[in-house]
C-alpha cells in the first residue's frame, strides 16, 4: 500500500492516468459498549485498505472522495470511505 500515492482530482488530470474503478470500504460498530468504541479503526488504517485495494488492481494512484462517520441505521458508528483507483503511467 506504500506504492499507492493519493491525489486530488484536479492533480490527477495532469497524469496519463488509467482509471480502474472505485474502492471503498466501511466498518460498523453495532454494540453501544462504549469499550468498543476504542477499538475503531482510525482514518488512517481505512485510508490504507483503500490504498490496498488499488495496488491489487495494479493501480498505483487513488483520489480520495470520502471518508468519515456517516449515519447508518443499524450501526451505532459507521465509519465509510471511498475512492477513484488509477494506474498512472510512470513513463510519462
């Protein structure tokens, strides 16, 4: 996941870049326990799943679109974050 670098989409524009798809992933907390709640996952370890997901695909590159908590009505917390992966050409 290290190989994957994340741009905006305004930077992206300016690599010969190859889209492969979006990414996400999500992570639901059900219990109100609230020691629970200090094993959520933090942003960065999410960032790094997506990251993971596009080096599988052979991507080297992701654009963020969003990440955060979002209201889910069977999760007291919801967390969900996604993504564009790009492969850019590195010979450019």
């Amino acid at each position: 996941a290290d190989k994957v670098k994340v741009y905006t989409s305004a930077e992206i524009i300016e690599f010969k870049a190859q889209f492969l798809g979006d990414v996400s992933t999500s992570y639901c907390e059900n219990s109100s326990n609230p020691a629970k709640f200090d094993e959520l996952p933090s942003l960065t370890s999410m960032t790094d799943s997506l990251k993971l997901q596009v080096y599988e695909r052979g991507g080297n590159a992701i654009v963020m679109k969003q990440c955060g908590i979002v209201n889910y009505p069977s999760c007291v917390v919801y967390f969900e974050c996604n993504g564009d992966a790009y492969a850019i050409d590195s010979g450019f």
